[in-house]
C-alpha cells in the first residue's frame, strides 16, 4: 500500500497570512514561493506534484513543509547565520561609515556611492549595502531650526495644549496666509502618465504673477475658511479676521493659531481684536511654524494643485486653488496632533547639544 499524504495544518490566521503573501507584490519571490508551497501541502496535494507545479525540487518541498508543520509561520523564515560571510575587512567598513559622517577632503560636499569606493578601494555596490545596511544616506538632508525664542516651551505648550485638550464652546482655528502662488504657463503641454512612461513637463515657464491665500483650518472637523488677495499686509489681514467674524457661530470664542508675522500683530490689528473678545490669538514660537497646522494643508495644496498646474493667468490659479478648496470642504479631512510634546523637547535639547558640540552658541 502507498504511504498516506500528510496533509499540513494550519490555522485560519495563518492561511490568511500565507495567501496574502502569495498575492502582495511586495513580497520577496522567495517568501511567496514557500507561502505557496504550504498552502498546496494543506490541500492534499502530494509533495511531487508540488514540486512539479511550482518548478522546485522534492527536496525543497519537504523542507518548508517540515518546517511549517514544526514552527508555524516562523519556520518559513531562514535560519540566522546562514548565507555567504562578509569578505570585507572590519576595519574597511568602519572607515565606510565613519567618513561618511565627515565633510570629504575634496571640493564636493558630500560623498556619492562611487568616490566613497575610490577612497576605501571597494566596489560603489558595497558601498551602497553597508550604508543601506546601517541606514546612512549621505544624499538625503532635512531642514531643521533651533528656535531662540525665550519663551519657547511656554508658547510651545500653549499651542500642543489646544490640539490635545480644546476648550468647551470654542473653535480652534489653524490660521496664517500662504504668499507668493505664482500662476505659471508651461511653454509646451507635458505628456501625459502611461504605462512605462512617465510624465514629463517643459522647465521653462512664464510667470504670470502671484496670489495670496489666507486660510483657518478647523481643528476638529477639517472644514477652511479662506479668501484670496493680491497683497499681504496688515489690512488684508484685518479683512481675513473680520470674515471669520461672519462666518463662524457667534456663541463661540475663538481661538486662533498664528505665527508671529508683523502683520499679526499690528497696531490696528490689535485695536480690532481688543474689540472682539472671543478672539483670542496664540502665537507659536518664533521659527516653529511647524507647530501650527495649517502648514500641512498648505503643503497639500502645493502637491495637488499649484505645484502640477500650468496657469495661462492668476484668475485661472483662484479658480483652481477655489476649487480644490470647496470640494474638500465637502469632505473634510481633519490634521490631528500625535506627537508626544516631551518626546519633542528631548529632541529639541539633543539637537542644541549636537550643536554646541560643532562649536556653535545656542541659549
């Protein structure tokens, strides 16, 4: 008689986990390979005939089925310290990382793949899988600014203190203007996205002139407030808060969230708000506009329209950014604060010692 087929166990969680592997695109051939293995095995399916369906060896079969029936889903991984060792020398590594952290000793400024070989005698693909292995990446940088405001953390909590607990019988309103939106004519359409072809635009463009957006993002629902105007100061300002005035219930205070533009504190501006009790205005502090999150949405609309568009005027520009802004007011999408406030000082103190440490004076 023949052996009966040992038919391979398993539990719904982990057949789910096993098909998903099987279809995501993100998933290494490898890892698909040996999901699909086991699940033809807990179908009945005879080792052989696995092998011969999927184009891999018996033995092949009979390893990842062994390992699945004895470690579950952890068994499909490979075992550690398999695979090729490292041939290349300690110390040659070392050298790989820690210039990478220096300013090179030619006129570039920075180190590439290929002149980081040159220096250590090693091929640009080494270079790359120990900088990637140890996470360095010599051609990224962010922006970043200590803020020397003296009263920082005071403003710092005032402002996260909004987000985390608003007030009863109030709105919070995210508040500033976006300048300069230049309306830009591309000389020639672009063609257009498809398939192993990417869209493409002219780099030369005519300039049509600039708009001003001023917007109040609704902490709690999403929903904006906003106008345009050709100009930025005090009185357009002025005209942007007494629209608020009108368009919000009158039951309730306002709390307004603004950086410290002069505009915002303006004489005449301060007469109004004087006048206007249920306004009340927090500053964030100074080079930390990345507190208030307005910014965020200004950065969308950036992405989604005046960066990707082509504007033979600046009307044409107000249409679009007017646009934009109705339909998502349709269906708001509200920012929500999940940093952890202390976690972010943490932050702040290590950057200002990195600093000191290069020899720069930071309070």
């Amino acid at each position: 008689m023949a052996r009966p087929i040992t038919i391979l166990e398993m539990t719904e969680e982990e057949r789910s986990e096993l098909e998903r592997r099987v279809r995501a695109l993100c998933t290494s051939k490898r890892d698909s390979m040996r999901a699909e293995i086991v699940l033809l095995r807990t179908q009945g399916m005879r080792q052989v005939d696995v092998a011969k369906q999927l184009g891999v060896s018996l033995a092949t079969v009979n390893k990842w089925s062994q390992r699945f029936d004895l470690l579950g889903l952890p068994g499909l991984q490979d075992a550690p310290g398999r695979g090729r060792k490292e041939t290349i020398p300690a110390a040659t590594v070392e050298a790989i990382i820690t210039k990478a952290t220096q300013r090179p000793a030619f006129k570039a400024k920075r180190w590439s793949n290929r002149t980081m070989a040159r220096a250590t005698g090693v091929s640009p693909s080494t270079v790359n899988r120990i900088w990637r292995k140890n996470e360095i990446k010599p051609h990224r940088v962010e922006t970043f600014k200590i803020s020397r405001d003296p009263k920082f953390e005071e403003k710092f909590w005032d402002v996260i203190g909004l987000y985390l607990d608003p007030p009863e019988k109030a709105l919070v309103l995210c508040c500033d203007e976006k300048t300069q939106c230049q309306a830009l004519e591309r000389t020639q359409p672009g063609l257009p996205l498809g398939v192993g072809h990417i869209r493409t635009r002219t780099h030369d463009y005519t300039r049509h002139g600039t708009v001003t957006l001023f917007a109040a993002l609704n902490y709690l629902d999403g929903k904006l407030i906003s106008r345009t105007d050709q100009k930025h100061t005090h009185v357009e300002w002025l005209r942007f808060l007494k629209q608020i005035n009108r368009e919000t219930p009158k039951d309730l205070d306002l709390h307004l969230i603004v950086d410290n533009y002069s505009t915002h504190k303006q004489a005449d501006v301060k007469k109004w708000l004087a006048k206007h009790p249920r306004f009340n205005v927090h500053f964030t502090p100074t080079s930390s506009s990345w507190m208030n999150l307005i910014e965020r949405f200004f950065a969308d609309l950036t992405q989604d329209v005046v960066r990707e568009g082509s504007f033979t005027s600046v009307g044409e520009l107000v249409r679009d950014i007017e646009a934009y802004l109705a339909e998502r007011n349709l269906a708001p999408k509200p920012y929500r604060w999940k940093a952890e406030g202390e976690a972010i000082l943490r932050k702040i103190k290590r950057a200002k010692q990195a600093l000191r440490q290069q020899g720069y004076q930071i309070s």
